[in-house]
C-alpha cells in the first residue's frame, strides 16, 4: 500500500514539474511573444509612416499585422502546453469562412476602399463623376466614399460600386476644353459670325491663347447654321465662363443683327 502511495506521490511530483514547466514555457511564450508582436507591428508601423502612406491603411495594416502576431504568439503558448490546436484553427477557419460569405458586400466595399486608398484616383475636394452620380469628394471612409452635389446634397457611394464603374475626374488636371453650340440663320453672313465669335473669345483673359480658342461650322441643322466655339480654360474657369459667355454671345448677337432661329411651325386650315 505504502509502496502504491509512494508511486503516485512520484508520478505527481514527476507531472507536477513536467506540467510546472510546460505552463511557465507557455507564459514565458506568451508573454514574450506579446513584447515581440508588440515590437514587430510598431516597426512596420513606422516604415508605412515613412513612405508616406494614407493614416488610414497605415492604421488598418498596422492592426492586422499586431493581430496577426498575438494570434501565433497564442498558438505557440497553447500548443507548449500539449494542447492540440489543429481542431481549434479549422473551427477558427470556418468561422471566418461563413463571415466572409455572409458579408460579402461589405467585404468588397472594405477592399474596394483599401485599393482607392493605395491608387488614390482622386483626393479630397475632387468633382468626380462615378457610381451613376457626381460631385465634389468630402471624405474617402474605409467603406464608402462621401460627396457633395452641387446643389450642396450629402451622398455616400458604397466604395464596391464606386471602384466597379467608370471613375471620371473633372479636377485632376490643371486645364479642360469647353464646347459652345451656337445657331444663325441661313441668311447670315457666316464670316462674320465666325468673327464674332472670336472676338468674344478674345476679349477675355480666361480663355487660354494656348491652345488658342476654334471656330468651326458644325452642322446645317434644319433651321439654323450651327457652329462650335472651342476654347480651353483653367478649371476652376469652366463654370463661370460656361455662363457668362452663352449670354454674352446672345447680346452680342443682338447689337451685331445676327438672328438665332428657332423651329417654327406653319399651321395651314382649309375650309370644306
């Protein structure tokens, strides 16, 4: 009997140091490795800082870096105590593989967002068009991207549709081309017209001489001679001079006798 108690004070004694140890390596893993993560995640951290990367993919990188470390750091730990950790990672793994599936969506907007981010095809304050709508851009979220009509409406586009369509950006480069269509009559002097119409374009300074402002006849419409002034402007010119120039010409057009037409319709009535 004594011999039995004698044996199992051993094979406790024997255990208790085996298992002692294996719990302080597991601390000591633990704690460690948390020191390390902490360390490594505050390096790449730092190196994302320096190449000047947005604050905002710099924050979500840092974040799954750090928890990418603390969650080896915690296999590590579990596994020097003897536990087998194969059955715990695929529950891990199919818990994950249903969020992903169940948000999908919100998924794609996350990475949409993480892709506009590192290519920026516009900045904050942009006037984009995409997404089926427009305006100037207020802020660029993880998961939407957030706008301004110009009519002064909040809209937010969901990054995944925005990345998905067509991304048109009026503000990225310093100069645009504006068109204006403009009608006379059969009966003008086309000459003249053209004249007239570069001497508008002339007389103001928005209009760039380089390349210089075109004339062009267009189309012999139904009822009027359509001709195209071309011009190119600075940017921040393109709307005040859309307005301004389409009633200076109109005035122009009135103190010059040139006649714009418009469609008519000739009724006839019989009488039976």
């Amino acid at each position: 009997m004594n011999k039995n108690i004698d044996s199992i004070l051993v094979w406790l004694q024997v255990q208790g140091v085996e298992y002692g140890l294996r719990i302080l390596g597991a601390i000591a893993i633990l704690l460690i490795g948390l020191w390390v993560a902490k360390l490594l995640a505050n390096l790449l951290r730092k190196v994302l800082e320096a190449r000047k990367l947005d604050p905002m993919i710099v924050t979500f990188i840092y974040n799954i870096a750090k928890g990418a470390l603390i969650a080896f750091v915690i296999v590590a730990a579990v596994q020097k105590l003897g536990i087998q950790t194969a059955s715990f990672i695929a529950v891990v793994g199919a818990i994950g593989l249903a969020m992903s599936l169940a948000l999908q969506g919100t998924l794609g907007n996350f990475a949409s967002g993480v892709i506009m981010l590192v290519l920026r095809p516009f900045n904050k304050g942009d006037y984009i068009e995409g997404g089926g709508t427009s305006g100037s851009v207020e802020h660029i979220d993880i998961f939407a991207t957030i706008l301004n009509s110009p009519d002064n409406k909040r809209i937010i586009v969901p990054n995944g549709k925005l990345m998905n369509d067509v991304i048109v950006n009026y503000s990225t480069l310093a100069t645009r081309r504006l068109d204006f269509t403009f009608g006379c009559s059969y009966s003008d002097d086309i000459p003249k017209v053209k004249t007239v119409l570069t001497r508008i374009a002339s007389e103001d300074a928005r209009f760039l001489k380089d390349p210089e402002p075109q004339v062009l006849v267009s189309e012999l419409a139904d009822s009027s001679v359509n001709l195209i002034l071309r011009t190119w402007v600075k940017k921040e010119d393109y709307w005040p001079l859309t307005f301004e120039t389409i009633e200076k010409v109109k005035l122009t057009f009135d103190q010059e006798g040139i006649s714009i037409p418009f469609p008519q319709q000739d009724v006839h009535l019989t009488r039976n």
